[in-house]
C-alpha cells in the first residue's frame, strides 16, 4: 500500500507538470497576444524555460543525490506553483518571462520523479514499467489538457494558468504531508558542487554514458523539430484544419497511453530484451519519419503509428537503462543531465525545423531521419562496448 501511495503522488507530480504544458498549447497565443507580443516573443517565452531548465536540471538530479528526492521534489513543485501563479498574474511581457524563468530555475520535476520511481523498483522490469506510467500520464495529459484549455480560456484566458498553479500547489501539500523519503543510499560524504553546469561538464569526460548522451541529444531534437512544425505541415500538405489537427493528436495521445500502459510489460518487455528495443527504437523512428516525407495519407498515417510507438518506447526503455548504468549513488545527477541535454535539443531542434520547412515542407523529416539514424549508430556501438566491459 505503502508504493502504491508513493507512485500516486509521483504520477500526480507529472501529471500537472505536463498537464500544465499541454493545456497552455492551445491558450498562450492568444494570452501573449493580449499583451501586444510577436510570434517571436511567444517563441522566447519557451526558449527561456528550456534555457533555465537546461542550467538546473542536472544540479537539483545531483542535489537529490546527496540529500534526497524528497526535499528537491517538493521545492521544484512550489518552483512550478509560483511560476504559474506569476505567470498569470502578469500585466506587462517581463512578468511573463519571471513567470518562466521562476519555473525553469527549479525544474527538475521530472527527473527527480524518474529517480524517485527508479528508487522504489524491486528489480529490472520493474524499473522500466514504472518509467513507463510516466509516459502513461503523457498521453492522458495531452488528450485532456488542450480540452481543458480551451474550456478555461472561454472565461478568461489567465484562468488557465491559475488552474495549473492551484494544481501544483495542492500537489505540493500532498507531498509534504504523505510523500516519504525513497533514496536509501544517498552519497553525504561526496563535497556537493555548487556550480549547476559541473554535472554537464563532468558527463562530456563520462566514457561510459557520453555516447548515449549523444544518442538522446538526436532523439530530442528529432523529436522537437517535428513537433514545432507538424500542425504546419499537416495544414499546408494536406489541407487539414484545427479540428482535424486536434483530432490527430488527441488520437496520438490515446496511442502512447495504450502502449505505456499496456503494451509495454504486456508485449515489449515480456518478447524482447531491453538493450535490444533501445536501439532499435531510433531505427525504426527514422523509418516513420522517413516515411511524412512521401505525400500520401497512407505513408503518412504509417508514419504516425511507427513514430508514436518508437518514440514512446525509446523514452522509456532510454532512460531505464541509463538509470540502471548510473547506478544508486549517481541516479539522480544522470536523469538530471538527460533532461538537460533534452532541454538543450528542444532549442535548437524546432530553430532548424523552422528554417528548413521554410525551404520545402518536407525538409524537417529529412534532418530528423538523418539524426536519428546518427543516434541509432551511435548505440549500436555503445551497446556492444558496455556488453565487453
């Protein structure tokens, strides 16, 4: 009862986090708008989070290291509760971005969740199945977070915000009141760095997770290229509106939340080993984008299914792994630089997507096939240099 009532917690925890993402989708131009900002300022208001959240991700993962998640988790909570609260309490554009930067300083939601269900884990599987409720919440927040969105904004568009920040804050009081400590075998006598870029520095000279490093830097910016243009794309190659859109990915969200939740242990993990399905995730999500590059509703439905799976699968799969080579001691400062390193992609992959989808539509799927393919490389070799060590 007692790690039922710790995922409870945890899942909430990412819940409102990617709740509160996928609800401000359909909200924030229009409340941006309000405030007489470009297209390029709403692009900077994302800019600035994954910015702040790249610098402290990977120091509040060390920080949970050396104290526990417990703590870090709950102050990264009330970091999302201000920012929301800011955020929509705001007049001018530079309380918007305070709004963000507040959230960004303290993001490390999700990888302290992840360490957190990592903690709990009585073996392997275990471990991956419980990375995979994650992505469970995913799907179930990007089918009901755009509806929630819309339906809040009718009132007016802040109340949004505000919804998210109460959210947070009540997650927050649930924390403190019923969320124990998880991380058993903290390092109290390894001298804490207070420098929040060393964890990144010390994973370029990390010979055993550097390549995969790599490998989820390309992942991240496929990924986030194609889900700064896709609407675009799906808009002008097939002439869809924003119902047909929404529908898309509302169907999208129902299919990571049926893989994540049933597929994974059921099928997955149960007929194939996890080093096998970690790399062979990247091929087989370069083959789907391959595929939007062909203009026809039948490739490009294919190449949704093989995206939303592939993509899904190799998030957790990755990150289990990973976790499991990082060890107890080092968990959370790894999870915490692999959110880092995403946060890094998330700038610059929808930046290249941009300017190449300005050139020809199909041009993004290109790059995004292209560096999967490096990605799919790269762990092809790291998997058979760590089955040598």
């Amino acid at each position: 009862m007692r790690i039922q009532k710790e995922k409870i917690i945890i899942v909430l925890t990412v819940f409102i986090d990617v709740l509160g993402l996928a609800i401000i989708i359909p909200v924030l131009p229009f409340y941006v708008e309000s405030f007489g900002a470009s297209a390029l300022t709403l692009t900077m208001l994302f800019s600035v989070f994954s910015f702040f959240s790249f610098v402290s991700a990977p120091f509040l993962g060390t920080k949970s290291d050396r104290v526990g998640r417990r703590p870090i988790l709950i102050i990264s909570i009330i970091s999302t509760a201000i920012g929301w609260f800011v955020f929509a309490s705001a007049h001018t554009l530079w309380i918007l971005f305070l709004g963000r930067v507040i959230d960004g300083m303290a993001a490390g939601n999700l990888p302290i969740a992840q360490s957190y269900l990592v903690d709990i884990a009585g073996d392997e599987k275990e471990r991956t199945t419980n990375l995979g409720i994650i992505g469970s919440v995913f799907g179930i927040a990007f089918i009901a977070g755009p509806a929630i969105g819309a339906v809040l904004s009718s009132i007016s568009h802040a109340l949004p915000f505000y919804f998210v920040g109460a959210m947070a804050t009540i997650n927050v009081i649930g924390a403190i009141l019923f969320l124990p400590e998880s991380h058993k075998h903290m390092d109290k006598v390894r001298k804490m760095e207070f420098n929040p870029v060393r964890p990144l520095l010390t994973a370029a000279y990390d010979r055993v997770l550097r390549s995969r490093y790599v490998a989820w830097f390309c992942f991240g910016t496929a990924f986030s290229g194609m889900q700064s243009i896709f609407a675009l794309y799906m808009s002008q190659v097939y002439g869809f509106n924003s119902v047909m859109v929404g529908t898309i990915y509302t169907g999208m969200g129902i299919a990571i939340f049926l893989n994540q939740t049933f597929l994974l242990r059921g099928f997955w993990l149960s007929r194939f080993k996890e080093t096998t399905l970690e790399v062979w995730a990247f091929l087989c999500n370069a083959v789907g984008f391959s595929l939007l590059v062909i203009p026809s509703i039948y490739f490009f439905t294919a190449g949704i299914l093989l995206n939303v799976f592939s993509q899904s699968l190799l998030r957790v799969v990755m990150t289990s792994r990973t976790a499991g080579l990082a060890g107890n001691r080092r968990r959370g400062e790894v999870l915490g630089v692999m959110s880092s390193v995403l946060s890094v992609a998330t700038i610059g992959g929808p930046l290249f997507a941009g300017l190449l989808f300005s050139v020809r539509t199909f041009l993004p799927f290109v790059l995004s096939s292209f560096v999967l393919v490096c990605g799919f490389l790269l762990m092809r070799l790291d998997s058979k240099r760590i089955a040598q060590i």
